[in-house]
C-alpha cells in the first residue's frame, strides 16, 4: 500500500497535516490518538478518515511535508554557484541546525522507535529527507568537480561523508541524551572540522 495509492485530497487536507503534526510530535507515533488529532485539526473524525484511512499513512505525510519543507528552504536559498569552502560551510550550519532541533530529534526519533514495526514509515522519512539531501549534495559535489574545485570518485559517498563529518562529538551524545544542548562555540567547532576535514580529503 502506498501513499500515493490511498491518501484523499480534500479542502481540509493541509489542516489535518498541521493538527496531526503537533499532535505526533507531543504524544509519539503510538500515542497519538485519532480523537486528539482530529480534535487539534479542528476536524471531525471522519473527515480524518476520509483523507487518511491508516494512521500509518498520516504519518508518513506529516514526515514527508516536513522533510521536504525543511530541505526546499534550504536548497532553495543556497548558493551553489559559490566555491566548495562556503557552500559546505552553509551545509553543514543548515544540517547540524535542523538536526539539533526539536523537530528533527522528534521525528528521527519517531521514525526509528516505528521503524521495525512498520519499515515503510523509516523509508518514507528516509526518501523525503535525508535522501532528497543526499542527491542535491552529490549534485554539487560534481558541478564543483567540473569546475576544478573538488577531485572525487564517488560523489554519494562523498555527500554521505559530509554528512557524518557534521555529526561529530554531537549526534551520539545527542541520541543517548548525554548532552541536549549546545552552545554557538560547540556547534562552530563541528561545522568548521567538518569542512576543512572534507576538503583536505577532497579539495584541489
């Protein structure tokens, strides 16, 4: 079953998204009932069910509109035509900055506690997020290559790289909730070692 497949569009369709989101990211994938989501989405119960008859499929709509807002806002007002130092620099404040927000943490971890049970929920998050980065990374990546800027073989793995290079001395501490906040100084010091350490693996 997929989204695409089952989903109804509807004159209320963006309102029960903005009810149901606030409701996921209090109460969690499991604890969130119908009757609160429907109650925040300022619907009845079987106009919620009438665009979304699986809570599975509402869920993985809420991911995706977020996934994809987040990373539109920031492909959109990038520039790519700038040299690699201060694109990276731009990605990786744009990455660590989302990652570090209750809206990240909350959906990631949603999306993994629900992920053996219902797979298609972690691949949805998966393609609507991290995936959609992925791409316009390894994107740029080679454009940069062929202006001379950057020598690379694999520009996925390179892109994927990136991204772990933007995690460090953070993500762990961030997920085990050793640590749940950061300071301007600590993020600056993750974003400037992550570029100047992929450059140095892969700068001209």
């Amino acid at each position: 079953m997929t989204t695409q497949a089952t989903v109804r569009k509807g004159r209320k369709f963006d309102q029960v998204l903005k009810g149901a989101r606030e409701i996921f990211l209090r109460d969690g994938f499991e604890g969130a009932s119908v009757d609160d989501i429907s109650r925040e989405a300022g619907v009845s119960k079987a106009t919620l069910y009438n665009y979304f008859p699986d809570k599975r499929l509402l869920f993985m709509e809420v991911c995706s509109v977020q996934c994809h807002r987040q990373a539109d806002e920031a492909l959109l007002t990038m520039d790519f035509t700038q040299p690699p130092e201060v694109v990276l620099k731009e990605a990786a404040q744009r990455f660590v900055e989302f990652m570090l927000s209750d809206m990240g943490q909350k959906m990631f971890k949603i999306c993994v506690a629900e992920a053996d049970r219902f797979p298609e929920i972690g691949q949805k998050f998966y393609e609507s997020g991290p995936m959609v980065v992925r791409q316009a990374m390894a994107t740029y990546l080679k454009d940069a290559q062929s202006r001379g800027e950057l020598s690379i073989d694999d520009f996925d793995m390179a892109a994927d790289q990136f991204g772990e290079l933007c995690k460090a001395d953070v993500w762990l501490k961030l997920v085990f909730g050793v640590q749940t906040s950061f300071s301007d100084a600590e993020i600056d010091r993750v974003i400037e070692n992550a570029v100047a350490t992929f450059l140095a693996r892969y700068g001209v």
